[in-house]
C-alpha cells in the first residue's frame, strides 16, 4: 500500500537527515526559518540571515536529501517559484542537485547558527533531522527566534515570549524579562515551526534544552495613502531585544551597537508616520491611542552576575558578623 511504501522510504532515508562537513566545537544555537507562518518583522529568518553575514559564519553542513524529498511539496500552484526547490545550471548542464536552505553555520565562539525552511509535511521527520544535529554538535542549548505582528508602539521595546521544553530551564529563563506563554491552553491553537521543535524535544528528546523567543514587530491594521502597509517590515529594535537577551543568556558578548542604531531608526520613522496618519484620521488615531494602552511589556534589565568566589566572601561576612544588640 501508499502508506508501507511510505514508511519504507523514511526508514530508507534515516541515514540521510543531517549532513555534517564539520563539527566544530559548539555550545548554542540560534535557529530560525524563513518562508515561514511567524516570521513578522523578519525575525525568525531575517534575524539569523543578519547574524551569518555579520559574523561571517561558514557553513557546516545541512539537513539531508531525506528532509528535502519528504518534507516538501515541488510547488504551489499560484505561487510561480516561490516554495519550488532551489537548482543550478552552467551553459545548460545541471551543476547541483535540486537543494531546500537548512543549513548549518559556525558563528565562532561556540556559536552555531541554523536557518532552515518551514517544512509542510512530516513535522516528526524534519524534527528528528534538527534534533539529531543538535546532539551530534555536541550543543548544550538551543534558541528558535520567531516574530508575530501586532500593534506595537515603535519607541517601546519589543514584548518578548517564551516556551522552553524542561522544566529547570524556568529559573533561569526567568531572569531575562520574559512572558511565559500559555498558547493553546484555552482552545487548539497550532504551533509554530519553533514551538513544534520545542514540543518534540520535551516529549522525545529529553536531553535536548531548547526554548523559544518571539517578540511582536510593530504592524498597524491600516495603510497609507500609497496603500502600503504601516509597520516594519524587518524589525532591527526586535533583533536588538532578542540579541541583548541571549548575548547575556549564552555570554556570547557579540556588538549589539549596529541593531541599536538600525533600530531607533526605523522606530522613529514609524513613529512619525503614525503621527502624521492620526492627525488626519480620527479612527486611525483612536485606534492608535488604544495600541498605545492596551500594550505591555516587561522592561529588560541586564541581570547582574557576582563572581563566586566574591559571592562566598560576602556570604561569609554576614555569616560571622557578631549579633547587634536591640536598641532599646
């Protein structure tokens, strides 16, 4: 039947869901997928995109053949190109095999970086060729950074949520000004790409750490007088308040300066924009207004680490100050 000559194919192509060149030495992993459903503001793929090029990473191999030829349709009607497998040619004679970009890159420092495509078939596959490349590199722990839209006013900083797939992970996730998302509590609601990677490894891969960042990229439910959308196509502030948490979470120490500065950016051209809109447009400004008091956030703060051998020596002090008689 359909269904054995399927099951025989994926077990066939079990040996080819991760191809590694190299296998540096590795410590975290930023993940994020282009062409796929939460990627506003361009955070899950444009944030990694950002990340390969600024750090020059080199990439080190790539979910195989297996991942290519079950994960994914050849294409959608409509769509011309768009979710079609990539190809080559060279004065008319094929120089590559038809390839999907999951691929792999050394960020240095530990640091790998994976951008992948939102597969649309087997979820469990395409999860066990991510997962198998987490523990053949050896990474201790792995982040998804994904963006939804909404209304969020452009000088605030970006709300950042998280789910994460062990429970100790909570305390110390905890430190970094996040909102610890209950989605799909109250009713069904289907995950994400990340949430889906994040769900596999607390139910199958359980010596996996993986968690989840999204942040909201500014996006209003009007457009401007040339009929484009007003919001942020590729939200640098998000990269910046996604960055500046997983730059303390992971020490990588990286030079946040540059998504700063992109950011403000385009947060004041928004913001000038949303000005002139609501001066002309009373609904538009009443619906702006109420943007403006319904949004919250929870402001990030670098969190202070003491050294341990300073941290026993002030505990040590307080241990043997001599008891202090009550005033009378």
């Amino acid at each position: 039947s359909w269904l054995i000559h399927s099951e025989q194919e994926k077990h066939l192509m079990a040996d080819e869901l991760v191809i590694l060149q190299e296998k540096p030495s590795a410590q975290y992993m930023i993940a994020g997928w282009r062409r796929q459903w939460s990627d506003g503001g361009e955070i899950s793929g444009g944030l990694t995109r950002y990340l390969i090029d600024k750090l020059g990473a080199k990439q080190i191999g790539e979910l195989g053949p297996g991942v290519s030829a079950m994960c994914y349709p050849f294409q959608v009607p409509g769509t011309h190109d768009s979710f079609r497998p990539g190809a080559a040619y060279h004065e008319g004679l094929p120089v590559r095999e038809m390839y999907r970009g999951n691929r792999f890159y050394d960020g240095g420092n530990g640091l790998i970086i994976f951008r992948g495509e939102e597969p649309w078939f087997h979820i469990e596959m395409y999860g066990e060729a991510f997962l198998q490349a987490v523990r053949e590199l050896g990474i201790k722990q792995t982040v998804a950074v994904e963006g939804y839209n909404g209304a969020a006013p452009p000088d605030l900083e970006r709300s950042v949520s998280c789910i994460y797939s062990k429970a100790p992970m909570k305390e110390v996730l905890e430190r970094y000004a996040l909102r610890f998302s209950s989605y799909g509590s109250e009713g069904r609601r289907g995950p994400t790409i990340g949430m889906a990677m994040v769900t596999l490894a607390h139910f199958q891969y359980p010596d996996v750490e993986m968690f989840r960042l999204g942040a909201m990229a500014p996006l209003y439910p009007f457009a401007t007088a040339n009929n484009e959308p007003v919001g942020i196509a590729r939200d640098h502030r998000a990269f910046y308040d996604i960055m500046r948490r997983l730059n303390s979470i992971f020490k990588l120490n990286l030079d946040l300066a540059e998504l700063r500065t992109l950011g403000d950016t385009e947060c004041h051209h928004l913001q000038e924009t949303l000005e002139k809109i609501a001066a002309a447009n009373p609904s538009a400004k009443q619906i702006i207004e109420r943007a403006r008091a319904d949004y919250s956030f929870i402001p990030y703060v670098e969190p202070v680490e003491l050294d341990p051998a300073l941290d026993r020596t002030l505990e040590n002090i307080l241990r043997n100050m001599p008891d202090q008689p009550l005033e009378g």
